[in-house]
C-alpha cells in the first residue's frame, strides 16, 4: 500500500507576510487591471478591453523592469517615449495613431 504525502498548510487565519504581500499586489493589479478596462471601453476600444488591459500591463511591468533592473539599452527619455507611443498604439483604434503622428519630446 502506497501512502501519499501530505503538505501542511499555513492556517487561512495567520496570513504569512509573504501571502499579505502577495494578496495586496494581486488585489492592486486587479483593480489596476479593472481601470485599464474601463478607460479603453470609454475610448471605445474595438478589441477585447480586459484581453488589451492585460497586455497594456504585461508590456508596462515588463519595460519598466528591463530597463530599471536591466542593463538600458536606450536613455530614460527615449525609454519614457518609445513606451508611451508602444502603449497608445496598443490602447487606441490603428486610425487614430498614424505613423505621421509626432509625440512631444520628454527631453
């Protein structure tokens, strides 16, 4: 007879620091989540708001990341350029972001 293991749990009542901070960043990407969503269903999105949301915030963590913790490959004002113009031409409907359209130096 073959007898499985079995893994102790910490009690749901004694959160750990490690699952406090988890479950405040979950909940605070949630919401975050939430108002992408809405503001692109107000730009009247043509796509998925919820799915673009997602991709807005995947795109903005994972830039941010690579660039602060990473080795930059551009200067921050580059970075802070490139990304507003990569994150608009997510958020907003192709004809309202043309490749003639110039953006406002952060420099």
């Amino acid at each position: 007879m073959t007898r499985g293991c079995t893994r102790s749990s910490p009690s749901a009542a004694t959160p750990t620091p490690r699952s406090t901070s988890s479950s405040l960043i979950t909940a605070g990407e949630r919401r975050l989540l939430a108002r992408i969503t809405a503001v692109l269903a107000r730009w009247g999105h043509a796509g998925d708001p919820t799915a673009t949301a997602f991709i807005l915030l995947a795109t903005l963590e994972g830039a941010v990341h690579a660039h602060v913790l990473g080795r930059p490959v551009i200067d921050d004002h580059r970075f802070i350029d490139a990304l507003a113009e990569g994150l608009l031409r997510i958020a907003l409907p192709t004809a309202l972001v043309s490749k003639e359209m110039t953006w406002p130096s952060s420099s």
